[in-house]
C-alpha cells in the first residue's frame, strides 16, 4: 500500500512541481508574467494532480485485494497519496514564496 501511494503522490508531485517551474519559465521569473496565474489553468492543474489519488485506489483495489475494497482502506490510501503530494509539492511553494520576497536589485 505504501508503495503505491508513494509512486501516485510522486507522479502527482511532479505534475504540480512542473507547471510550477514551467510557469516560471514561461513567465521569465519569478513574478514576471501572468501567462499562468488564471483560475482556470490552476484548477485544471489540481484536478489533474488529485486524479493520481483515484488511479492509486483503483490499483490497490485491483492487484492487492482481488476487486473488492472498502471505505477505510481507501481512505488511507488516498490519504497517504495526498500526504505524499503535499510533502513533494511543498518544498517548491516555499521557494517561490521566499523567491518572491528577494530585493530586484542590490541595495547600495
């Protein structure tokens, strides 16, 4: 189960790290641009990250307990798939933040 919900939270980590550094990017800089800062984009980003959670209940049901699952088991794994997302996700969030606060130019 651990498994899994490492591999699902690392796949969607890495969607969520991507369009942030893609942004970042695209945008030259941090705070450069607003080529992907609307509403729509993030909320499609989200729901592409969070299906990963539904992916990893679906093959834990299938390969590990034969078809069959109930509420509480799926519920961990979805919450440990999140967990992992929010652990892999977090690191580049804070460096933005910290990124975004960082002086334009030196002070004399």
């Amino acid at each position: 189960m651990f498994a899994i919900a490492l591999r699902y939270g690392a796949i969607s980590g890495a969607i969520v790290v991507g369009v942030i550094i893609a942004g970042m990017i695209y945008a030259d800089g941090i705070g450069g641009g607003y080529a992907t800062s609307s509403l729509w984009f993030g909320y499609l980003i989200m729901i592409l990250a969070l299906s990963t959670i539904f992916l990893a209940i679906r093959e834990y049901r299938n390969k590990t307990l034969g078809g069959v699952i109930k509420f509480l088991p799926a519920f961990g794994v979805g919450l440990l798939v999140a967990s992992a997302l929010q652990r892999l996700g977090d690191e580049p969030g804070a460096l933005v933040q910290l990124g975004s606060q960082w002086p334009k130019e030196k002070p004399v």
